[in-house]
C-alpha cells in the first residue's frame, strides 16, 4: 500500500515538477482561484496536521476567494528534501521541513542541529519565539529562493534501538543508526562513536525492520505514528537535540502578495505555530504511553553527562567555522540561563 501511494506521489511530484518549468507555478483553477499546495511528512493525526488545518480554515475564512489550501501529508509529494526542491522551483507553494535538512542550503541552519544547544525545552520555546535570534537565520534561504515563516516543534530526540539500550555512548559503539541527512548530524555520530546511517525519514521503517539498521533518533511520536517502536523496543531519553521544523514557503509567492495579504499570511502562520505547540504535549504522552502499554518500549533515562561531553566540541567548531552565528549563540545562552535544565 505505502508503495502504490509512494508511486502515485512520486507521479504528482514529477508533474508539479513539469508544471513549474512551464511556468505555471501556483495552479489557478477555472474560477480563479489559486492553489496553495503544502506538503509534509507526517501523518493526519501528528500536530503539524493539526495547525495546517487551522491554517488552511484561517486563510480560506479571510481570502477562500482567492487561495484554495491543499494539505498533502505523508510524503505524498516526495522526501522532505525533494520537497524543499519542489518549493524552491515553486512546484509547491509550501513545506514543512525539518532545520537539519536546511543547513545544506544555508550554512546558517547549522546553529539548532548542534547537540545539547539548548538548556531545557522552555529554552528552545523561548530561543525561537525571539526574532533577534530567529530573524537572521529564517532570512539566510532566501538566496536559496525559499523563505523561512515560522517554526513547529519537533521535541526532543534521544536514541532508540532494536537489541540493546543505549545507556552510555560506548553503547553506540559498531551500531548502525539512522540520523538525518545532515552534516551535523554525521559528525555527532561520529563523536558519539555510532556508525551514522543518513537516510530520508520515509525509508527508517523498512531499514529498521529489515535490521539494515540496529536504531535510530527522534522523538517519540515516531515509536507510534511511524511504527518504529513496533522494531524498537529500547527508548534512550538522551535528550541529544531539539530540532525545529520548519515552514518554507516559495521566494516568489511570498513576494507576489500584496501588504494586506501578506498580514492575513503572517496571522495564518501564527495560527499554524499555536495549534501545532499546543498539541505537542498531548501527543507526547499519547505516543509514550502507547508505546508502553501497546508496543511493549521500554523507556530508560540514562546520565546524558557522558553524552553532553563526547560532543561538547562541536559548540567550539560550529563557532569557529561560522563566526558570524557567535552573537546568536551568545542570545541562546541567555535563554539558557533564563530557563537551566532543572527549570523542567
Ligand atoms: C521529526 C521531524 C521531521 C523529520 C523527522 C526525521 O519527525 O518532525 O521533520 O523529517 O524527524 O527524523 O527525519
């Protein structure tokens, strides 16, 4: 099944695709109004769903005569990577895709993919609801040709794995786990002594099951809404990264609309990152306790010290290599100290 919809999405993605070199971006039906489609890689019941839907109902309420929102879960339009491309030709009006897929098209994105970045959640809530650290980096793609609207929340991701809990990194050692196709992500890997395996996230099911991999990293919606804790039944609260998701939507479209639209836009777009944020929690302990109770995951918390240590070069490098990111960083912190990881 997941094959014949993969197939029929890659078609539509390859037709968005035509669309787009002919120059007919966007989709205006018969009556004018024009197409908005979004594509994403969750299921319907994940809250980025959840805040789409507000945000399609909020923009179709104020301008439904003019924008027809088109939601398309599932990868149904390709991999997130090949999303970001269809959004960059503007194929696709918008995606969400997570902040470590973007670091390859600006160097800027780096800065939220580094391990043990923020102090504690409400640190990460509060670094990117501040525009002073958010803004430069949101701006940094629009060279790529795609602008950066708002964020979601992704969680926090620890190690999860097939055989053997991970309690220590030495436990990481020789295992094959997935991570995001990112450099960031590699070099974390590699400091933790883990062999990285980077792969879309539509492709970690079959490698788990078919034990090409022996684990992966994510939050827990992934152990229940994408079936990994139905192949993994050690859950590892290493708390390595918290990783913003994030809505791109097509250079051009965003420049095309008019002041009036683009503040019912930048409305829409709050609206979208509430209703996602609510939901969060909720679906948090929905999937933790599922996957306890139905899954059969067992969920340790190991001293994440050890963790926090094997990669602590990478804040030194990430500053060294991009000196420019040094003043955000320094805003991060002061998050950090507002919000320490006892503040929980
Ligand atoms: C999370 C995140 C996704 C991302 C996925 C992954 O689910 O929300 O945007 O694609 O992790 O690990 O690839």
């Amino acid at each position: 099944m997941k094959k014949i919809l993969r197939t029929a999405a890659l078609a539509l993605a390859g037709a968005l695709a035509l669309t787009a070199l002919s120059g007919c971006s966007g989709g205006a039906s018969a009556s004018g109004v024009q197409i908005i489609r979004i594509g994403h890689n969750q299921s319907t019941n994940h809250p980025t769903h959840t805040g789409l839907l507000a945000f399609e109902e909020y923009i179709e309420g104020e301008l439904g005569d003019k924008y027809d929102i088109q939601i398309f879960p599932s990868e149904l339009l390709g991999s997130q990577n090949e999303m970001v491309q269809l959004t960059q030709t503007g194929a696709i009006t918008f995606c969400v895709a997570s902040n470590s897929l973007l670091e390859t098209f600006s160097d800027n994105y780096t800065l939220f993919n580094l391990p043990y970045l923020f102090a504690s959640p409400e640190a990460y809530h509060a670094s990117m609801d501040d525009p002073n650290i958010v803004g430069p980096i949101f701006e940094s793609t629009m060279q790529a040709g795609f602008e950066a609207v708002t964020w979601l929340d992704a969680g926090t991701r620890n190690f999860y794995t097939i055989n053997t809990p991970i309690e220590t990194p030495e436990d990481l050692r020789g295992l094959k786990i997935r991570v995001q196709q990112s450099p960031t992500n590699v070099r974390m890997m590699e400091l933790l002594g883990g062999s990285a395996t980077p792969m879309g996230f539509g492709d970690v099911y079959t490698a788990l099951q078919s034990q090409m991999l022996d684990g992966a990293e994510n939050n827990e919606l992934a152990l229940t809404d994408n079936g990994h804790g139905d192949i993994c039944k050690y859950y590892s609260y290493t708390m390595h990264q918290m990783i913003p998701d994030i809505l791109i939507g097509n250079l051009d479209f965003m420049k095309g609309l008019s002041e009036e639209e683009r503040a019912i836009f930048d409305e829409g777009f709050q609206i979208l990152n509430q209703t996602q944020r609510d939901a969060w929690e909720t679906a948090v302990e929905e999937a933790k306790e599922k996957a306890e109770n139905e899954q059969g995951v067992n969920f340790s918390y190991p001293d994440i010290t050890p963790f926090q240590e094997a990669v602590a070069p990478m804040h030194q490098e990430m500053l060294e290599d991009y000196p420019d990111l040094a003043p955000i960083y320094e805003l991060i912190q002061e998050h950090n100290a507002e919000y320490p990881a006892d503040s929980q």
